[in-house]
C-alpha cells in the first residue's frame, strides 16, 4: 500500500509497509533470512554505498523483512521515517546519538522505565553525555533545567510504572521554544492510544519487546521520526547539518531533508553502532502489531476493571491508574488520551514492603516477571527489581516506592484476574 486513500488504524496496522512479495506472491512478509544482497553490477554497488541510491547492502544495515516494521511503525506514528534496533535500550541510544556530544546534556523527566533511568544517569556518561532529571509537570522547572548545552528533552508518554501520563503537547511547547528535539518514549502507550507526533514530538522511541510484539516473544526497539525538526536552524545538530567526513562530506540535512535523521540512524547508527535488528524478531513484532488496537482496547477495558476493584479494597492503600475517575490525572487522561491510558499502574498495599513480597510470590494467572505489555499479566516490585539501583529518592520520584507493586494487566477474563488478586491480597495480608 502506498500513495492512495488515508486508511484507518486497524487497517493500516496489517497493510502498511507490506505487498506480496515480489518473487513468490507470498501474502505474508517473508523472513528475508540473508546477510548479503547482489549487486546489479559494480556501479550499482558504488551508487549504494555512497547513498546515491536506496537498496540493500548488508544486513547490518537494512533487511526487507525489517523495512516493513519500519514502514509500518513510521505510518502508524505517523512519521517520515524509522529505523529499528536490537532493543528499546539501543532505540534511546541511536535516539540520542545525532543529537548529543561530549559536554552536553539531556533534559529528561523524573517518572521513566527504571532502566532508562539507570541509562541516562550513570551510562550514558561515559560518552560524555549526561541527563537532567525534572518533573514534567512543571514546565518552568523543564525550562529553567534547559541551558546552552541541552540537545533533546525525553520523557515517556504513558510513564513506567505508574501508568502516569504526561502532556506531551504542553512539554513539546517547551522544547521547540527552545529550539530543541523532543523525543518521546511511546512504548506503554503505543501509537493506538497516543500519536506524539501529532502533539509535537520530533522523535518517537518504542521498546517494541512490549506491546508493540505484544506476546513477549522478541526484544527489540525503534526511532520514528516526524520528520518536522529543522536541524539547520542553529549550529547545535553538527552530525545532521555538518559536513559528514565518513561520507566525503555529505550533508545530511541538505542532501535528504526530512529523511535526515532517519538516514544517519541507518548510514551512520547502524553502520558503526552495530545495533541492528534481526529479521526473526522483526516477523514476530509484524505479527503482534496486526492485532494491536484489539488488544490494547482489551487492556483497557481490563486495567480499568482491575484498578477499580483494587481501589475499593481495604488491603490496598491507594492505585496509580490515570484512567480512574479519582486519580489527580483523570481530566489530562481524558484530555490527551481519550481512547484509554494503557494496562500498566502501580498498587501500593498497607501492608508495605513484606506484604508486597509475599502478594507477587502468591498470584497464580500474574506472572512475576521483569517485563510488561504482554497478552499474559504480569506484576513485578519495582523497588526490589527493575528500579533497585535506584536511590530512595528516584524510586520515589519515579512511584516504584517499596509499597508499591507494579502490574501490567493482560487480555485474560478480567473476572479471573480479579479472583487471583482477591486471593494473594488473603495471604499477603492476612
Ligand atoms: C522496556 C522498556 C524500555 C527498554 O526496552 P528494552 O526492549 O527492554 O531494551 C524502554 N522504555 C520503556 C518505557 C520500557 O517499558
């Protein structure tokens, strides 16, 4: 499918980026299992690999089977372009890398995967590069955080783990008057319940080992972008708008304008970071995002059936879940994600940090895991696990206190999943 009539989501997310395979008629999108591809000749390769011509080189690079995730991930985003990677981890980084240098900074906000946190905090500064952390909902802290050395400012759209919602119209406001990109990590969203880009998101980064794949088979990640960010507008994007000498001198933003960033990410990112996706794990995420608005309608309607019963029930402190009528969220919620805020909130038990323990080691369907967005629901203690390199202050910050449980609410009978709550609150609380 291509130029043609504006297709609906559902539609878009089994046809975009896919045809019959050229060579068989295949209907499904082979598994283009290859590292290499021929040339047509000599100066077909020398066309390729001075990006005087789109095509296939090396695997490392592009692989059919991964363009298609590509093409279907940027339309349903809504962007120009995308390039996917090896994990969601590996998307913040390749996100990152046109963008930053040694000595500069990223604005970032407090409330993110635990692991994105330890990322920005501690890894990233053996780039060179580092993070500032602030609340997002107060923009003049987002603002006054913002100096000379800011290249990009990062939050997530639904927040891990409180299912926290940000207002990214409000934040992108913020960054573009600061003539800065903002990169949106949309994973706990996806694009069915949120478009960042139509709220003005330069960049959107996706851990598609979630909800995207869906079932909990392949990790992987990728970048879309809007395609809108004027990387010439002031000399701070040098990798974009500056001479490329791996590429005599090349200009990306001259030369491919709104593919700019999509064309580094693969000519560059790729090329020397190595952090590619394999075409395995880009059939699986093709197979899983066929059914995406399905089943994040399901996770919805059973997060906001779980969070319910949860709220009403004396062992339960208090749920974190943007989609309930009583949460501080509720009109932002409705405001900016009209079609639901996702599966994933957190739930703080009276009972604190032992109770905690032993309610996720008495669950039976909720499996204890270190993931989230799968069909099956799942719950971690965030304090004990994903955010436990954390201090108490950024675990805190990012609501995974240890009183707090985190649980990612699968397609299953909702009616079910309450029952086995019912029954490990019995033994966590006594
Ligand atoms: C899981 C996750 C990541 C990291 O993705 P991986 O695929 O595990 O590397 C980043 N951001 C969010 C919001 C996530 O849930």
């Amino acid at each position: 499918m291509s130029d043609g009539p504006t297709y609906g989501f559902d539609t878009l997310q089994i046809h975009a980026g896919a045809r019959p395979d050229p060579a068989t008629g295949a209907r499904q999108t082979p598994i283009y299992q290859s590292t290499a591809y021929v040339f047509r000749d000599a100066d077909h390769a020398a066309a390729l690999f001075n990006l005087q011509e789109v095509g296939y080189i090396y695997s490392r690079l592009t692989n059919p089977t991964v363009a298609v995730l590509q093409e279907r991930l940027a339309t349903l985003e809504g962007g120009v372009g995308a390039v996917c990677c090896s994990s969601g981890h590996a998307a913040q980084i390749m996100a990152l890398f046109p963008l930053m240098g040694p000595g500069k900074n990223v604005v970032a906000s407090t409330r993110l995967y635990g692991g994105t946190v330890t990322q920005f905090s501690q890894t990233i500064k053996r780039f060179g590069w580092s993070a500032k952390f602030v609340d997002f909902d107060d923009l003049d802290a987002l603002r006054d955080a913002i100096d000379d050395d800011t290249r990009a400012v990062f939050c997530e759209s639904v927040a891990n783990p409180g299912g926290y919602v940000t207002d990214v119209r409000a934040v992108a406001d913020v960054a573009d008057a600061a003539g800065l990109p903002l990169i949106v990590d949309n994973t706990s969203a996806t694009p069915y319940l949120c478009q960042p880009i139509s709220q003005g998101a330069t960049l959107v980064v996706h851990s598609t080992t979630k909800y995207l794949t869906g079932n909990g088979t392949v990790t992987g990640g990728c970048i879309v972008d809007s395609g809108k960010f004027d990387w010439s507008a002031s000399d701070k994007f040098p990798s974009l708008s500056a001479p490329e000498p791996a590429y005599h001198g090349l200009k990306f933003h001259e030369t491919f304008g709104n593919l700019a960033f999509t064309f580094h990410g693969i000519a560059i990112g790729l090329r020397d970071l190595g952090m590619t996706m394999n075409p395995q794990a880009a059939h699986y995420t093709l197979m899983g995002i066929e059914t995406l608005s399905l089943r994040m309608q399901r996770h919805v309607e059973n997060a906001v059936k779980v969070a319910t019963w949860l709220e009403d029930d004396p062992r339960v402190d208090y749920v974190t879940y943007a989609g309930l009528p009583s949460s501080p969220y509720a009109d932002r919620a409705r405001r900016c994600y009209p079609k639901g805020t996702g599966g994933l909130f957190t739930v703080a038990l009276k009972g604190g940090y032992d109770a905690c323990v032993k309610f996720v080691d008495s669950l039976e369907i909720f499996s204890h895991v270190a993931n989230l967005g799968d069909t099956r629901s799942l719950v971690i203690h965030s304090a004990s696990t994903t955010h436990r390199q954390l201090t108490p202050e950024q675990q805190q910050a990012a609501g995974a206190g240890p009183n707090v449980v985190r649980i990612s609410i699968g397609i299953e009978d909702a009616d079910d999943l309450i029952r086995d709550l019912d029954q490990a609150l019995a033994k966590a609380c006594g």
